[in-house]
C-alpha cells in the first residue's frame, strides 16, 4: 500500500504543477499583449486650440408653476392656510391647478402662476341634520306644552293597605 500512495501523491503533484506552469504563460501572453498594443499605439502630439464659446440668448419661457408653488400663491391670495387639496384641471379650456381650501373657498391657480378664479363653496344643510333638528324641537315643545309635569301631588294615593 504504501508505494501506491506515493504513486497518487507524484501525480496529483505533477498536475499541480503542470495547471501552475499553464497559468503562467497565459498571464505572460496577456502582459505581452498589452504591451504591444500600448507600443503599436501612436503618440497622439495633437494641440487643443481654445475656442471662444458665444452665448446666444434663447427666448425665456415661463417656468410652469408647480402644485406646492400653486397652493402658495391660492393661500397668500386669500390670506388662508387651511388647505385641504390641490388637483390638476381645465379652466376655460386651459390646464390650471384647482386649489380647494377647508373653509370652502377654490382658487383656480394658471400653469404660469396666475389666480384665474377664486370662489366660495356655499354649505348646504343635510336633511339628516335637519330632522335631527326638528325632532328635537317637536321633543322640547310637547315637554314644555303638555302639561305632564306634576311638581307637587296633593292627592292621596291608595297604597293597598287598609
């Protein structure tokens, strides 16, 4: 047994060099490679003339307004900060910001920052409520009107006993 154990060792020795030496001239191969490609190049004597850059002036577009900047300008309008929405829609057949506060009011904002429109939502009274209401009015006025009430009770009452 023990000269096949050395017999395995000098072959898996012998492979580990031989992998080890193959390695080694593929590395050598690359460096050669780069170096001739870097030898090959020419030398670039090229001389960079400074050219003057003129500016011309292009035509100033207004910057569109976006929805925190529309918001702004609604609450400094009214002089409110209760916002409640800001949204994107047509007024008059033009793309403007509807700015909805929680009082009410709307302030419809332009694209270019312009208050288009500012007006007041009126609130209207549920029904719901208004029955509440006036159930609790009908309950007071037949509490008060109707004469149940006794304060004092002079009358004798018959318990049972005798």
């Amino acid at each position: 047994m023990r000269k096949s154990s050395i017999f395995i060792s000098v072959v898996l020795t012998t492979f580990v060099l031989a992998m080890l030496a193959s390695v080694a001239y593929a590395y050598q191969e690359v460096a050669k490679a780069k170096t001739s490609l870097v030898a090959a190049q020419p030398a670039v004597t090229e001389t960079v003339q400074p050219v003057e850059i003129v500016e011309t002036p292009e035509p100033t577009q207004p910057t569109p307004v976006m929805a925190e900047q529309a918001a702004a300008l609604a609450a400094q309008a009214l002089g409110q900060d209760d916002l409640y929405s800001v949204e994107l829609t047509t007024f008059n057949g033009a793309d403007a910001y509807l700015v909805t506060f929680s009082s009410g009011n709307l302030v419809y904002v332009g694209l270019d920052g312009q208050i288009l429109s500012q007006t007041k939502l009126q609130v209207a009274s549920s029904s719901f409520e208004t029955t509440v209401q006036t159930k609790q009015q009908t309950k007071k006025a037949s509490n008060t009107n109707s004469g149940g009430s006794h304060e004092k009770d002079d009358h004798e009452h018959d318990d049972g006993e005798d």
